[in-house]
C-alpha cells in the first residue's frame, strides 16, 4: 500500500513538499497519526525545509480529498476532510491516495463525530426557524417576516401524468426524471413571500391526467349554434 502525502498549506510554494511512502504491513492496521509523524520528520530533516518553516505534529492534521466533503468551502481547502488521528489507517486511506497535510492539531474519531453532530444540529435548528416562500417551483428559505430574496417560480401548478412531469405554465419544459423536473427554470421572476394569495389554498397545488382530459373536454367542447352565429356575425 503506497500514499502520497502532500504539504501544501502555505502561501510559499517553495516551502511545498510531497512524499511516496509505502506502507509498512503493521502502520496498514495503526492509526493514520503515524503517517503525519513520518511526514513531519521527512520534512523538518530537510535541511531548507526545517529551518524555513519547521513543522510540528502536535499542531498539524492529515486530510483526504472527497466529493461529499464536509468541511466548509476554501479555496485551497476545497473538498478535503479531516482524517482522525485514532483513525484505521487502512480503514480510512485508500491506496495510492493523495493526502494533504494542514496545520491545526488534529481529532480523534470521538471529537470528529461530535463536531459534525452538532454541525447538523445546527443547520436543522437554522431551517426550523427559517419559512419557505409559497411561490411554485421556487425552494427559497428566509427568516419570517424577510428579508425576502428574489424570486424565480412559475405561475401556476405542477403535472404529473404517467411518467411526465412539467409545470402547466410551461407544458413543453418536459421531464421524466425527479431531478431533471426540479431543474426547470421558472418562467417569472419577483419577490419571495410568505404570504399565500386568497383563496389559493381553495386550488389545486397540482394537476394529473384527470385534469388534463377536463381541460382537453373544455377546449373541445361544441359551441351552442347562437354563439356560431354571433361568432360570424
């Protein structure tokens, strides 16, 4: 098993290093800690390294790069997460993996998992204060009583028949995918609110094949033959 470890977390590109270590049979079931000691040794023997910008394990952490990262956005930073320091090296790096070291003292698996659950409750406790504007199609959250974001939504409600969904404002934005549907775009544009219009919630807030067929009827519905003459008159 081989890693590539990666110091990179200085504006200084000089002071940048990166290291190849094969993994030794018994550091595969030890804890990833061992990895940033072998990494900070390596580089503080450096003799340009060491004495530039001398690293010290006690203040520094390993990272992984991920698609589902966690940690908040950076621009340096940018989808990596943190990798406890009691963690299963073997458990949690994949082989050949780029892992990048960073500076601020590292996590256990313990202080890692009440960070994030605290993290979550956070955002739960933020949505459950927060209210969703009513417009159709738009997925906008702000505090009651605003400030009320601009809006993008559509004018009247959704269809779903068989497979097809679309937007009745919009009927040929068509899509069959849940996902695909939620990305139409909406036709208006306004200010979110929280407020329904009167009588709104007398309306349907969507429509079916039922619907439809009533709608096709209406259309196709004869006219009387007073209103054909009145029509040519």
């Amino acid at each position: 098993m081989k890693v590539f470890l990666h110091y990179e977390d200085n504006d200084n590109t000089s002071l940048h290093k990166s290291l190849k270590i094969t993994l030794p049979k018994s550091w595969k079931n030890g804890p990833s800690s061992k990895l940033l000691c072998q990494f900070v040794e390596s580089y503080n023997a450096n003799e340009t390294l060491g004495k530039s910008n001398p690293l010290n394990a006690d203040d520094a952490h390993l990272a992984i790069r991920t698609e589902d990262s966690l940690s908040e956005k950076d621009e340096k930073q940018e989808g990596l997460v943190e990798i406890a320091s009691d963690a299963i090296t073997i458990n949690t790096i994949p082989d050949r993996a780029d892992v990048y070291i960073l500076h601020g003292p590292s996590k256990t698996l313990a202080q890692i998992t009440e960070q994030r659950r605290l993290a979550a409750e956070q955002i739960k406790k933020e949505k459950s204060s927060m209210v969703s504007c009513v417009r159709f199609g738009c997925k906008n959250r702000f505090p009651p009583g605003g400030p009320y974001p601009k809006c993008c939504y559509h004018v009247a409600p959704p269809v779903f028949h068989e497979t097809a969904k679309f937007w009745s404002c919009c009927p040929n934005k068509k899509a069959y995918d849940w996902d695909d549907f939620q990305c139409i775009k909406g036709c208006a544009t306004g200010v979110c609110t929280d407020v329904k219009e009167e009588g709104s919630s007398e309306k349907k807030q969507f429509l079916g094949g039922c619907d439809l067929r009533e709608k096709a009827g209406e259309a196709a519905k004869l006219k009387s033959i007073d209103d054909f003459n009145k029509a040519q008159a």
